[in-house]
C-alpha cells in the first residue's frame, strides 16, 4: 500500500452543537434498535484515526458514533480552555443532536476520562462503559507528578517554535512508526488537524484528572481493556481501574499503547469482547465470532 492510502471511514457528518460549536462526527446506523456505541478518541488523535481498524468489526451489528473532541481533529474550536468535562457534555449534546436517548461510551486512553465524566455527569445517558489504555488517575509516581508539572514549561517552549518544525516532528515520527500501515501520509494529516493549544491543555487536564472519589459508584456493565506492555499509560494503572469498579470485566491485550494501529488484530478481539460485556445484546455473540 502507499504511504498516500486512506482506509475505508464510516460516513462522516458536521453537527453544530447549540451553544457549543461544530464538531465532526463518523456515524454508522448499523442494525435498526441496535445498541449505540460512542467512541471516544485519546488524546491528540482524531476518531478517524484512533478507530478505523476497529469500525469494520462493529458498524454491521452497532449503531456507531465517532466524534472529533473540542480542539482535537475537526473538533469544536473555540477560546475556551479545554476541559474534560466540557469534552464530556461534548459527547451528552451530539447524542442529543442525533436523536440518541441512551448509549455505550467507549473510551480510548484520553477517552477513558472522558467516558467516565459522561457517566458521572448524565448517569441516565449512559448503559454501559468500555475503557481501553486508561485509568482513573494519571498523576501518582514521582516522576508523574514531575512530568505534568513540567507541561506548561513545555507548551511555552512549543508556542516558541515554528508550526513548520511541528510538523516536521509529526511527519517523522508518523512515518517511523505507523509506515508499516501504509497510511504514514494519511495519519500525519490526521495529527495536524488539531489546535496545538487545545492539546497541551488536555494534557494538563489528564494530569489533574482523578475520579477516585466515585470511581467505585459506577453501576453499568464495565469493560476494562489493559494493555500489558502499554508505554505511557502504566498496565498496572489500567489494572487498577478494573478493580476500583464493581464486576468490571478485564480483558487483556497483549500490546502496546498504540496497539489500534500497530497491532490491531489482538486490540480489536479484545474489544469486541468488551462491547459484547458492556452493551449485552444477543448480537455480540456473532460479533465475537466475527472478530475471532
């Protein structure tokens, strides 16, 4: 494949948000009264871009919803510092907008906080969770806590530097570890589709996220996916948020952080099985055998 190929996306829509913006959003119908997924992106990512290898096994047997996060792709854009909790209310008025009483939110790394806040904030919305490379905290170690405070050191010294030499960084490393996809060209458009200050502000965010307070409240079924040689989001982090809620189910996947591009084979079985946990329809059984 060239490095110029784009994969196959579900359909793609703008929906203007009242009061919020115009975000960018993949919707697949699937089945009629199929369960809704909504799929939460991680962080300087798109919706595209984190769950293209994941829609062929979904989009036949789930209504399917992927929207672009404020800041992030082609996401809101507005003068308000992001917030996980505006990102999340995000999430509550596109299902709104699409007519979409009640769903899953599926969450990707970034995703994971953000699917926990749409539970925490409109626990009527939401029927079940799947967390994928992510936890309820990110700021615990020493070297954590060294890391995030650094950030806004680091923004400004972004701020400082050419837009060129940023996307000469991203075009390299797009190029060195996703060339094996064939879409090298393709995810560096995808990566420069953000506002770089939004995405230092989510960093920030992450870093003074933690949902230990109420994280053991969480009532709907819940699926864990812990990526057992994950680089930035500590496997044993992911582990405990499996257990600080109540019968979550964990699933493991034998990979990295980046495992949706990198190894998409083992992210998407497993979570095929952690949607058919979360959302317990009759037809996941046929997903499973899909994805196996």
């Amino acid at each position: 494949m060239s490095g110029h190929t784009s994969p196959a996306l579900p359909n793609v829509r703008e929906v203007v948000l009242p009061g919020r913006g115009t975000t960018l959003a993949h919707e697949s119908k699937g089945p009629p009264q199929a369960p809704t997924l909504m799929l939460l992106h991680g962080l300087g990512a798109t919706a595209s871009l984190n769950w293209f290898t994941s829609f062929p096994a979904l989009e036949d047997d789930f209504h399917v919803v992927a929207p672009d996060h404020r800041g992030h792709g082609r996401g809101i854009r507005n003068a308000t510092p992001f917030t996980l909790e505006d990102a999340a209310d995000d999430v509550v008025a596109l299902a709104d907008e699409l007519g979409i009483e009640r769903f899953v939110a599926v969450g990707y790394s970034m995703g994971g906080p953000i699917a926990q806040l749409v539970w925490r904030r409109h626990r009527e919305r939401v029927t079940g969770l799947v967390m994928c490379a992510t936890a309820y905290r990110f700021r615990a170690t020493p070297v954590e806590h060294l890391m995030f405070a650094a950030l806004p050191a680091v923004a400004l010294a972004r701020r400082l530097l050419p837009e060129a030499l940023a996307r000469h960084v991203i075009t390299n490393v797009a190029r060195a570890r996703l060339s094996e996809t064939g879409f090298a060209d393709w995810v560096r458009r995808e990566l420069l589709r953000r506002d770089p200050r939004a995405v230092w502000q989510a960093a920030a965010a992450l870093g003074g996220y933690s949902a230990a307070p109420w994280i053991g409240e969480i009532d709907v079924p819940t699926s864990v996916l812990v990526h057992t040689r994950d680089q930035l989001v500590p496997p044993a982090r992911q582990a405990e948020l499996a257990a600080a809620i109540p019968g979550a189910v964990t699933h493991f996947v034998d990979a990295d952080h980046f495992a949706v591009v990198r190894d998409p084979d083992a992210f998407v079985r497993a979570l095929v099985r952690g949607v058919h946990h979360a959302a317990s329809t009759p037809a996941s059984a046929q997903l499973v055998r899909k994805a196996s």
